[in-house]
C-alpha cells in the first residue's frame, strides 16, 4: 500500500516539477546551469516521497573549476531523482535526440541547454561532439556523462564507450567520476525507510598533454576506480 501511495505521489510530484522546471527555463533559455536547478527541483522532494536517505561525499567535484567531465554509472530511470542533487553548476548532459520528444521531460532537457545527438546520423553525432569541446573551452562549463552508454540496473558497471574520455582529451580538461551506491536492488519502496543512498565524487583525473592513443589506459583506470569505489560504497551501506 504505501509503495503504491508513494507512485501516485511521485507521478504528481512529476507533473508539478515539470511546471516549475519549464518556467526556470523558459524564462532563462540553454541556460547551462538550468540542468542543475531543474535536478533539484525534481529530485529534493522526490527523495522524501520516496523515503530515501542521501548522503553526497562530493567535495572534491565542488571544489573543482570548471571546465570537466562527470563521468558516472547510471543504474535506472530513478536517476533522475537520485541523480538530480548532485549536478555541480553550470553542467550540462549528452543526450539521444529523440529525448527531445518525450513529453514534459524532453521539452525541459532541451531548454535546460542539454546536448542532443543525433547518433543515427554520424555528421551530425561528431559535430555534436566537437560542440562539447567549445562548451567546455569557451563557456565554462562542464559535461555529464553515463560512459556506459545505457542502464546497468544495478548490476556493477557495464563497459565504457569512449566519447566522454575522447572529448576530455580533446578539450584537455579533467574527468571527474562520480559514483552512486547500488540502489536499483536495495530500495523497498513499502517500507517507511526505504533505502540509504551514498554518492561520492573521486580525485579528478587529469588529461592534459594526452592523445587519443592514451585513451584505453584512462578509461580501463577511470573505470577500475569507480568500480573499486562503488563497492566501497555497497559495503558500507550493508553494514549500516
């Protein structure tokens, strides 16, 4: 029953958040830190309606000038209220186009000033990518990334595709991993206490004086990194 009374109050929290969020954006349009207003706006009060506990260990992520690259693991789409705390100022995403079409959503990920990919188009994907670079360079601001590509629902890290890692060579900016404990298999939505959440944000990674063949040694060690760190995460969560 009261997981069932949490949805309905999810799905309507949904709804009034899209209202707030499309009015931020429209009356401050591909503004780049729409997406970090918008995040929490969704997911405050979604973590309380769902009755989750946050911890964000993200010092090292606030402490770091812009521009960088967030990479981190993306486990459902409750991510977006997991998630949504947690983006630093004036960051921004890469996203499939057609996300631009999902209602509400898509509409506010678009004048939140995301970044859409066209990836059945390859012009238009690599003009895309060459566009995060001058983001990055030239209007401070830093990129978001799921290096794997899709949901991993829960189950450890699924193998990185290389385009947050090329594009932080390419713009010689540092990666930053961002790592969110296991939640996809823990959270009991009919308990009054549903679950613990911990996100912890590791030691930026640098990439500067790097080339595209320095590319799988930075990606095999952002990887081994977060994976050591997410069970880290997990165990501390079960011993709680």
């Amino acid at each position: 029953m009261l997981q069932i009374l949490r949805l309905c109050l999810i799905g309507l929290h949904f709804l009034v958040a899209a209202v707030i969020n499309f009015l931020i954006c429209l009356v401050r349009p591909f503004n780049p830190d729409n997406s970090r207003l918008c995040g929490w706006v969704y997911s405050a009060p979604a973590l309380r309606i769902l009755g989750l506990s946050m911890k964000l260990d993200t010092a090292d992520m606030l402490r770091q000038p812009n521009p960088f690259v967030v990479v981190a693991n993306h486990q459902s789409n409750w991510d977006l209220w997991v998630l949504g705390c947690s983006v630093p100022r004036r960051t921004v995403s890469l996203g499939k186009k057609s996300l631009k079409w999902v209602p509400f959503f898509g509409q506010i990920y678009w004048l939140a000033g995301n970044i859409l990919i066209d990836r059945g188009n390859a012009f238009k994907a690599k003009q895309a990518m060459l566009k995060t670079t001058d983001v990055m360079l030239h209007q401070d601001t830093s990129i978001w990334v799921f290096p794997e590509g899709t949901r991993n629902l829960g189950k450890g890290l699924l193998p990185f595709k290389k385009g947050a890692f090329q594009m932080a060579i390419n713009a010689g900016v540092p990666i930053v991993p961002l790592v969110c404990s296991n939640y996809k298999s823990t959270m009991r939505l009919n308990r009054w206490h549903s679950g613990r959440i911990v996100i912890k944000t590791l030691a930026p990674i640098p990439t500067a004086g790097m080339t595209l063949e320095d590319m799988p040694a930075l990606m095999e060690r952002c990887r081994e990194q977060m994976l050591a760190c997410l069970a880290e995460l997990d165990a501390q969560i079960a011993q709680a």
